[in-house]
C-alpha cells in the first residue's frame, strides 16, 4: 500500500473510532441528537454529557494512543529492536511512582492537578536521571539498561507503597489507577497533556531522518553527518515528554507502543523515519476502539482500558519474542 493510501485509511479509522467514542455510553443518545449537543448545546443534559464527559475523554484517547505509537515506532528504531516499546526508558514507571505518592501522601483529593502534576514530577526526575547517565555521551545498551534499572526502582518503590499503604481505600484507588482509564477525565486533563504530547511528538518527527540512518549503524549514521547525542536526546525527551504526559493523565496503559508499530510496519517502506505517523494515527484508532469496547462489554462495570490493551497486548509480545527466536534474533 503507498503511503497516501495508507495514512487516509489510518485517519479515517481514526476519525470514526472518534466519532464512535463520542456516541457511546449509558446515556441512550442518537447520533444526530449527540452531534447537535456537541455543536449547538441543544438539550442540556446531552450537551452536559457530550461536552464535559465524552469529549475530553475521546480527546484523551486519540491524543495519547497517537503518542504511545508514535513514541514506539520512534524507540524501535533508534534501538534497532522490534521487541522495544516505550516503558523501556523507564518514564511511564516513574510517573506512575510519582502519581502513587501522590496518593499515599493523601493530596490527590487536594486539587484535580496534584494527581498528573505528581506523574509528570516522576517523569521529569527520571528523565533527568536517565540523561546524567547515558543520553548525551552514552552507548544505546547504556541507555537500555539505565531505563530498565530506573523502570525496576519504580516498580519497587510502587509496590512499597502499595505495602505500607494507610488503608484499604488507598490501596484501592492506586491499584485502580495504575490499571490505566480514561473515564472521568475532564478538559482540565486535556490542556494538561496535549501541550507536551505534541511538543514531545515534534521531537520525534524532527528525529526522522536520524532514525533513518541508524538503520546502517551508529557510526555509518554519524559518517553521514548525524550527531548521536543530538539524536538520542531528541528522542529519549520527547519519549519522556509523550509518554510521560499520557501516564499522568491516564495511568499506565501498555502495549499500545509495542503492538501498533509491528502491525503498520508490513504497510510502508519499514524506514523508522516514515512509520512514526501511521504507528500514530494507528494507536490513536486501537486506543480509541479498546475504549469503545470497555464501555459495552460489560456495560455494568466498566473495564479498565490498561486491562484491555494488556489482554491483546501480551500474547502478541510472546508472539513477537517466539518469532525473534526462530529467525535467531
């Protein structure tokens, strides 16, 4: 399929998985009522629902799918390795270790910001460590095992948290957390989020042509005039700046940068500098679709879509790792 082709197919999913997002729910509107609502305010109620319930949160899934896909299209080609995706760097660990002492110190009943403000805290703190590391002098295998430490340091600190938690309650809505959701997201989210995603997004697009020529190597890539520590920085921040983000208004949802990259990857010329937008647009429509499924598989208690995206997710990765083994990767 030419790229053309395959981008218009990918936005026009991810154009009806939108749309879809937006007219569903309990409340039993009709599509031409939804829209009317979302436009033209209309019946109160509706335009209560439309506007502050589904929209932020059908904003949320496209803008974080989006991120997730790209970030992991990026990742698997600066690291030359299809089984990369972007918790390895460790970022989405940390903000869900920033956000989980958010709650068992009890501020996040304090404001509706302290909740992301503490993820994106956790985020940045690794990033900054990750970068004193290995990001601007360091080999990329320094950068793997600096981001996998710092991802086992968050598990654990999490999990301690977890243990020596106050009460049941807290430990409730941390586990319910760190499951990943859209649901009860607000615009408060949106104007949170978006301004990093899309400078983090820009960072990976401006890395492209780095990507490219890693393809041959890092020192045929540097031969061609590439700075490798420009072009590790570039994308470990805007990873961190993507991901980080997504994490500290939406939790923890995997796979997402694993799965999609791998599956729109058959479709382009497999150059990482041109998979970054189609992994895009193709995680913002399966984040988009696994938050329609949540709302009506069982529509009397609501999936959380990290659950979701982890059932497909996980099976597909020991997919991946079996096929690796036989072409002896």
């Amino acid at each position: 399929m030419n790229r053309p082709a395959l981008l218009i197919c990918l936005g026009a999913s991810t154009a009806a998985f939108f749309l879809l997002s937006l007219l569903t729910g309990p409340a039993s509107y009709g599509p031409v009522e939804s829209l009317r609502a979302l436009v033209a305010g209309g019946d109160e109620a509706a335009a209560i629902i439309l506007r502050e319930i589904r929209l932020p949160r059908a904003l949320l899934g496209l803008a974080i799918g989006f991120s997730l896909g790209a970030a992991g299209a990026a990742l698997q080609g600066f690291l030359r390795n299809p089984l990369a995706e972007p918790g390895i760097i460790g970022v989405s660990a940390s903000a869900s270790l920033g956000a989980v002492t958010i709650f068992y110190s009890g501020l996040a009943g304090a404001s509706i910001l302290a909740l992301p403000a503490g993820a994106l805290v956790g985020a940045l703190a690794s990033v900054m460590l990750l970068l004193a590391i290995a990001a601007r002098h360091g080999s990329t295998l320094t950068l793997i095992l600096s981001g996998v430490a710092l991802s086992s340091l968050a598990g654990a600190l999490t999990s301690l948290a977890l243990n020596l938690s106050p009460n049941p309650f807290a430990s409730y809505e941390i586990i319910f957390w760190l499951l990943g959701s859209l649901k009860d997201r607000s615009m408060v989210h949106v104007w949170i989020a978006l301004p990093l995603m899309l400078a983090g997004c820009a960072m990976l697009f401006a890395s492209a042509r780095a990507l490219d020529a890693l393809t041959l190597g890092e020192e045929s890539a540097a031969s061609l005039g590439i700075d490798m520590g420009r072009a590790r920085l570039m994308v470990v921040v805007g990873v961190a700046l993507s991901v980080g983000a997504a994490t500290a208004v939406a939790g923890a949802i995997g796979f997402i940068g694993l799965v999609v990259p791998h599956l729109v990857r058959p479709l382009t010329d497999r150059m990482p500098g041109s998979l970054i937008l189609p992994a895009g647009l193709g995680g913002a429509a399966l984040l988009l679709a696994a938050d329609v499924a949540v709302r009506v598989m069982i529509p009397a208690r609501e999936l959380n879509v990290g659950v979701l995206t982890a059932l497909i997710g996980a099976p597909f990765f020991l997919w991946l790792v079996a096929r690796a083994r036989r072409e002896g990767f």
